[in-house]
C-alpha cells in the first residue's frame, strides 16, 4: 500500500512541477500583456495631447482666418 501511495505522490509532484511551469509562462505572458497595454496607454496619451495640439492650431489658423477676412476683405 506505502509503494502505491509513493507512487501517487511522484505522479502529483509531477504535476505540480508541470502547472507551475504552466503558471509560470502565464506570468511571464501576462506581465508582456501588462507592459504591452503601458506602452499603449502612452501612446494614446501622446495621440491625445497631439489632438490637442492640433485642435489648438486649427482654432488660431481659423481666428487669423477671421482676422485676415475683417482686415482685408475688400482685397480679397
């Protein structure tokens, strides 16, 4: 009975040493996820303050726009 118990706890062991590899390769894929969802949380950051920069621009192109209008419009 002891041999067959014996051989029940090198099976489990085994096993145990396969999932924690398995998990381990989780971590491992997860923490790219992690990183990976960072880099793109940055991006957007970075897209959005560009959107910003841009809408700013355009605002002061079309006022100067305005501007020029009222100044010359009787030349154009």
């Amino acid at each position: 009975m002891s041999a067959y118990i014996l051989h029940i706890d090198k099976t489990q062991t085994k096993a145990l040493k396969e999932i924690q590899a398995i998990l381990a390769k989780i971590k491992g894929e997860l923490k790219e996820v992690s990183k990976s969802t960072l880099e793109d949380e940055y991006l957007l950051t970075e897209i959005g303050k560009s959107s910003e920069t841009d809408t700013v621009s355009f605002e002061k192109g079309i006022q100067f726009m305005r501007t020029s209008i009222r100044k010359h419009g009787s030349k154009i």
